[in-house]
C-alpha cells in the first residue's frame, strides 16, 4: 500500500521560469515521508525527545517531467524494506490533473542515536506501525 501526500506548487518552488527547482523535489518527498510518519502515530519530535533521530543515508533520484507554478501534485512513498536500522522508501512525484509521473527517488533512512549518531535498531513497535505501507 502507498501512502499519498497532496502539495500544490507555489512560487518560492519555483526558479525564475515557474518550473519547480530540481531540489524541491527532496522537500516534498521529505515532508511526504514525515506525514506518513505522523498519520501512523509517530512524531518526529517525539523520537527526538526518545533520543533518536531518522537521518538521510542515500538518495536516488530521477527526473522525468517539470512541474510548474501551481501544479497540484501527489507525492506517493512505499516502504521497500526494513531492516536493523534502515528504512528504504520509493517515492513518486505526480501531477494530479493527468497522473504524469514527474520525479521518483529511493530513500534510505537510518535510525541513529541523538547523541552518538551511531545506528540504533528500529522498535518492534515502530516497524508494526508502519509494515503496511511495505511492498
């Protein structure tokens, strides 16, 4: 199952010609993942507070269509794997109006400890939270 996050573009998106900049992209599928996140019931801040963060380990991306000033788009996110403490995630970036697939990326994310930064094992409770959303 995929979990969709609606974003519309706006002008700060945007460079000079109204085409989303090309980093952008890293944003809404970053904002994408923590709402995946939130709407399971985990909090960022939360697993901050526990002393555990999610860092950006790898990211694939490739760009295939440009979005414009304000294009309504879906951003999907898949769990491809978990394991110890990585989270590999598919993401896809949509235009809404017609489903054209603009941008797709491969995230891995690795749960570290605050204060050392050192890998720390995913919850039990963290990985039933979100296996749903796992292909």
């Amino acid at each position: 199952m995929s979990f969709e996050f609606p974003f519309r573009v706006y002008v700060e998106d945007t460079d000079m010609g109204g085409i989303v900049y090309y980093v952008n992209y890293l944003k809404f599928f970053e904002r994408a993942r923590t709402e995946l996140l939130r709407a399971v019931g985990i909090e960022q801040f939360g697993l901050q507070q526990q002393g555990v963060l999610f860092v950006v380990h790898d990211v694939q991306c490739r760009y295939l269509q440009s979005a414009k000033l304000d294009d309504e788009l879906i951003v999907e996110v898949e769990i491809q794997r978990i394991s110890g403490a990585r989270i590999c995630f598919s993401q896809r970036a949509l235009r809404a109006s017609d489903n054209t697939l603009l941008c797709t990326a491969e995230v891995v994310v690795v749960s570290v400890s605050a204060q050392t930064m050192k890998p720390v094992r995913l919850t039990s409770d963290l990985i039933e939270k979100i296996k749903d959303f796992t292909v």
